[in-house]
C-alpha cells in the first residue's frame, strides 16, 4: 500500500513540474511617429494593419455550349494605416534595457517617422523582445483605457 502511495505522489508531482510556463502575452506592435504635442501630452502613432476585402471579378463559364459572364468574389488581403492617438504623459515609456525615460526625454527622442514599440497588454514586454530592439528604439506601455459610466 505505502508503494503504491509513493508511486501516486512521484507520478502526480512530475505532472506539476511538467506544466508549461505561462505565456508572456501578446507581442508588441510597431509604429511610427505622425505628429507629437507635448503641450497635451499626446503622440500620433501610425500603424499598420491588415483588412480583408471581397473583391468581384467576371469570369467566363461555359452552360451547355453557351459563353456566360459570371460574377465570383474573391478575399484579397489589404494593407492600411490607421492612426491612433496615444496619451504618453498618462502612459509609460522605457529603453530596451528597461529604464523609464522622463516625459522631457520622450519628447526629445521622438520625432517624425521614429519607430516605436507599443506593448499589446499594457504591461512591460518580456525581456527577450526588448533584448531584440535596437537600442534606439522606444516601447510605448500605454495606460488602462479609461471607461465610462453607463449612463442610468
């Protein structure tokens, strides 16, 4: 019975070790600078995403020995830039290695078409996507949305 017991804890411990680390969230998303104004502590931050579209196109089909036109459709993928307003004065901004630039800082770094790392779950990135970035590069750790009462 005690081996049978022992057996059991080994098999049930090594299935707990054995779980897999949890995930370090969403990557990161890159952008780049439209338009800054420090005096609202705001950036425009251009990025790009996809949009699937359904485009019609003619093709000729034969009927019992007849030539029609028929119209099909088609996905074609899209690339579009959307631009979003960040409030950086309310949001973090850090190096690659990690340090937390001032305010005054940011706004001298970031100029026109400077590329910006943006974290996807506003926290800060794993270690090894900032060991990756040039050292140059700023990542953007936006505040928590803001929400609003329902109205009543």
């Amino acid at each position: 019975m005690r081996r049978m017991a022992l057996t059991l804890t080994l098999m049930t411990a090594a299935g707990a070790s054995a779980q897999p680390a949890p995930s370090p969230g969403p990557a990161p998303s890159f952008a780049y600078v439209r338009k800054t104004t420090p005096d609202k502590g705001h950036a425009i931050l251009v990025q790009t995403t996809t949009v699937k579209e359904m485009v019609p196109y003619v093709e000729r089909v034969f009927l019992n020995g007849v030539a029609r036109d028929v119209t099909k459709y088609k996905t074609v993928l899209r690339f579009v830039e959307v631009d979003t307003i960040y409030d950086l004065a309310a949001s973090r901004v850090i190096t690659p290695d990690g340090k937390q630039l001032a305010i005054d800082e940011v706004w001298k770094r970031l100029q026109k078409n400077t590329v910006v790392a943006i974290s996807g779950n506003f926290e800060t990135p794993s270690a090894a996507f900032l060991r990756s970035l040039n050292a140059e590069t700023l990542v953007a750790i936006p505040a928590l949305p803001k929400l609003e009462p329902q109205p009543k």
